[in-house]
C-alpha cells in the first residue's frame, strides 16, 4: 500500500467573517500537484476572499491552510516571503503598477523579490511578454497605454515571469469580449502547462471555466457545495449547481434584491 | 440613552483609529531602518518632496515675509519701535511662520498626493499585487515616503527662512525706507541658531507627520474612487491639525521657561 502523494494546496475548515457577515463558513478543499481546479459561484459568495486567505492577505478566523503540507495561516515576515515567491497571481483588473513600464511590470517580482540585475530580469520579461503574445515594443509602454486585453496578457506574463509553482486567477476574463477572452484561456492553459503549475482560479464565466479546469468547485453561501471533475458539471445532480452554469433566475439561488 | 450609546460609539471608534494609526507608525518606522532599502524609491520622493514644492514653498516665504514687514512697521510705529522690524521679521519667520506655513503648503501638495496615490493602488488591488510579488508594502510604499518627508521638510524650511527674510528685506528697504546695511546687521543682531534649529526640527516633525498621514490615509481607504477622495481630504485635514498641535508642543519644548 502506497501514501497518497500530498496536495499543492489543502484547506481544512477554513472560516472567515467580516463583522456578523459569514464569508467563508467551513471550507474544504484539495488541490494535487499540477492540477487546476476552478472555484465558481455568484458575486459576493466569497471567492476573492478565499484566494486572499491563501496568500495570507487575510487572516481566516479558524481552520488550517498548507502549501507543501505547511501551514501557512499566520506565517509573518521572512517565512511568508519564502511561500509568497511560490505564488504568481493575475489580478481581476490586472493591477499593473500605473508609475512603472510594462516591462517593470512584469520584471518586478524577479528584480524586487529575487534581487536579480535589471538587464537580467528585462530579458526575462520580454521573453515573457512574447510567451503572451506582446511584441516586445509593448514593453516600454505604460499600463495606461494599453487596452483592457493587453494588460491582462501583462498581468499573466507578471504572474509567470518567477515561473511559479502556483497561480491563482482572480476573474481572469471578466470584461473581456468572447474572442479576447478565449485568448486569456488558451494562454492560461498554455503558461500553466508549460509551467507544470499548480493553478487555482475563481471565475462566473462558466466557459472560461469549462476551459481552464481539471476540476469545478462550487462555492455558495460561504461553502463549497459541489466539488467534481469539469467534464462532470453539466450532470452535476445539484439543482445550485444546474441554475448557476445554465445562468436561470428561477432555481433554488435566490438574488437577495430589495424594492 | 441612544444619545450615551452615539458617544460611545465614536469614543471606540476614536480609539481604534488611534490604535490602528500607532501600529501603522511602529510598522512603518521599523521598515526605515531595516533593509532592504530602497534608494531609487527614496531619491524620488525626495525630489518630489523636496524640489517640487519649492516653487509653492518660496512664493508662500516672500510673501510672508514682505506682510510682516509691513504689518510690524505699522503696528511698532505706534510706539517708535520701527528699528525692531527686521529683528521681527527673522524671528518670526526663522521660528514659526516658515516651518508653519511651509508645513501646511507641503501638506496640502504631498500630503494628498501621497494619500491619492497610495489609495488608488489600494483601491485597484496594487498593494496586494505588492505582497504576492514578495515586496513588503510598507518597506516599499511607506518608509520611503516617511525617510523623504522627514529629510526634505527642514530643507524647504531652511530656503523659506532665508527667501522669508529676504522678502522682509525688500519692503523694508524698497517701501519703508530702512538703510540696507542696518536692515542686515539688525536682522543678525538678535538671531541665534537656537532659533533657527527649533525652526528646522519642527520641520523634520511636521514632514513626518505629513508623510504619515498621507500614507496611513491612503493604506486604508475604501470603496472606489469615493473612498480615495475622502482618504485626500483626511489627509490634508489630519496633517494641518497635527501641525498645529506639534507647532505648540515643540514651542514649549525649546522656549517653555
């Protein structure tokens, strides 16, 4: 009999309130080496403080999260560096630093972070740069000079620039029109498999998600209620599940609007 | 009751800004002396701090200093007491108005700068972006600012002292008649560095306390380009009232007895 190899990521119960507010109310979840795994669920359900709680930009209340098997809840200072330079994140608006050059952009986690030399780590970001489909002119631009589909590419070569063992996409296609976001998606599944990542995104956009995954978890009202393979989810047998990919008013999720 | 309640309420309220800013301030003070240290980062918000604002700084101490020429000149006569206008003037300017006033002007132009820029990084997930790319973002975004702020301010007060005198020396000479050479030798007569040094060390205090609040302000604002704005305004706020508070303090300290 043979242990079964460790999860990248594993959460345990993981709880986390803002004021009477439950955001995450007792998550589980397993991520192996090199899968990807995509977290759905509506707006406000919590899928952005999950991945934060991860990266340790929050603080949950109760319950374990490991990388490699190590707890990383509360870790400070230099241990949370030494977890932090495992991770590459693509922001939902980018989050390009709006006062450095595209190329910066893209460098600054190897020039920052690993103190690499600046012709070393602008090398590295053309390469990249190019690895996302940008000419390497786009390079010496500014954020603010490019459009909504290139500064994702950005934030994607940003992501992968450190060659990360992890990489989380918070929304990675969310104001994009169809063809630029299907891009996005290729280019995610290409970086990560090149890569040999592990990655673990949240997105609404059942066809980027239908795309990108290994496997689907479904995250509602603080927990995950459905967790299985991509190819599974149209047969899921969860009504949640079923009204969430089919985009139906009428099911068992009701929108809290008030008149 | 309810009316016990609201006052407890902003009571705790109060205290948690307190706390929350003492944390900050401890943070941020640490990352100053502790590398890895940025100089690039350093270098620009000293030369925003710094060289940017000298422009506003000067017209603020000429200005200043040709109003209290005449304003002195005006209200001494009354009692033939003219030939203490340029020992006014330095005095006034060396130990209060220049440090005071360029504070202000300075808090008004970096002070909502700072909290605007940082805010909108805030705001647009730039700061998290920060910490998942291994920087810290009070070593990169905050200490610099601070380290500037606290070098640069006795800087500017120190050109505004002389820009300031100079500007007393105009109207003394040009409209009221003063000899140049007795303006000069009254305006050295009675000035000791003490004057000066308290001058430039409420200074240092008040570029502190700009940077401090233009960061602290901007690091924790809220909600969109709303939350920036109001970030903007408690800065420049927050920075003028504790510049008043600090310019009493530190006078008691040094001229107290």
């Amino acid at each position: 009999m043979t242990d079964a190899p460790q999860p990248k990521i594993q959460l345990n119960d993981v709880h986390k309130a803002f004021g009477p507010k439950v955001v995450l109310d007792g998550i589980d979840l397993s991520v192996a080496r090199g899968e990807s795994v995509v977290i759905i669920g509506g707006s406000g359900t919590g899928k952005s403080v999950l991945l934060k709680c991860i990266l340790g930009l929050l603080r949950p209340e109760r319950g374990s999260i490991r990388i490699d098997g190590e707890e990383v809840v509360g870790l400070r200072g230099k241990s949370r560096e030494r977890v932090l330079n495992q991770f590459g994140m693509l922001f939902q608006g980018s989050a390009l630093f709006d006062s450095l050059k595209v190329w910066e952009n893209v460098a600054f986690g190897l020039i920052q972070g690993r103190n690499m030399p600046r012709q070393q780590a602008k090398d590295i970001a053309i390469e990249k740069l190019a690895a996302v489909g940008l000419a390497e002119s786009a390079g010496d631009l500014f954020p603010s000079e490019l459009s909504g589909g290139m500064q994702k590419r950005v934030g994607l070569a940003r992501a992968i620039a450190s060659s990360p063992e992890i990489i989380f996409f918070d929304e990675p296609t969310t104001g994009l029109d169809p063809i630029m976001a299907d891009v996005i998606n290729d280019l995610i599944v290409k970086c990560t498999k090149e890569l040999g990542a592990t990655a673990l995104s949240i997105t609404h956009d059942m066809a980027s998600a239908r795309k990108i995954a290994d496997r689907i978890a479904m995250l509602y009202k603080g927990r995950l209620i459905w967790v299985g393979p991509a190819k599974d989810i149209d047969h899921s047998g969860n009504e949640f599940v079923d009204q969430f990919i089919h985009g139906r008013a009428d099911g068992p999720i009701k929108m809290e609007l008030r008149a | 009751m309810e009316f016990v309640a609201t006052v407890g309420r902003v009571f705790l309220a109060f205290l948690s800004h307190v706390g929350r800013l003492s944390a900050f301030t401890g943070t941020a003070v640490s990352h100053i002396v502790r590398p890895p240290f940025y100089p690039r980062l350093i270098m620009r918000s000293m030369v925003e701090i710094g060289y940017y604002s000298l422009p506003v700084v000067g017209l603020t101490a000429v200005f200043t200093g040709m109003v209290l020429a005449l304003q002195s000149y005006s209200g001494f006569s009354r009692f033939a007491a003219e030939g203490a206008v340029a020992t006014v003037v330095v005095l006034s300017v060396t130990r209060e108005l220049a440090p005071v006033l360029a504070g202000l002007m300075v808090a008004g132009r970096i002070g909502a700068s700072m909290a605007a820029e940082i805010g909108t990084m805030r705001v647009t997930e730039q700061i998290d972006a920060l910490s998942t790319l291994s920087t810290n973002p009070f070593k990169y975004l905050v200490a610099p600012r601070l380290l500037a702020g606290f070098l640069m301010v006795p800087c500017l007060v120190l050109v505004a002292d002389i820009i300031g005198v100079f500007g007393g020396y105009i109207v003394g000479v040009y409209k009221l008649g003063f000899n140049p050479s007795s303006y000069i030798s009254r305006t050295w007569e009675y000035l000791e560095p003490l004057d000066v040094i308290s001058g430039l060390t409420k200074a240092a205090v008040f570029g502190f306390l700009i940077s401090l609040m233009g960061c602290y302000h901007g690091y924790y604002s809220r909600g969109g380009a709303q939350g920036v704005g109001a970030a903007t305004t408690n800065s420049v706020v927050s920075a003028a009232i504790l510049i008043l508070v600090f310019n009493y303090v530190i006078t008691a300290l040094f001229f107290g007895k």
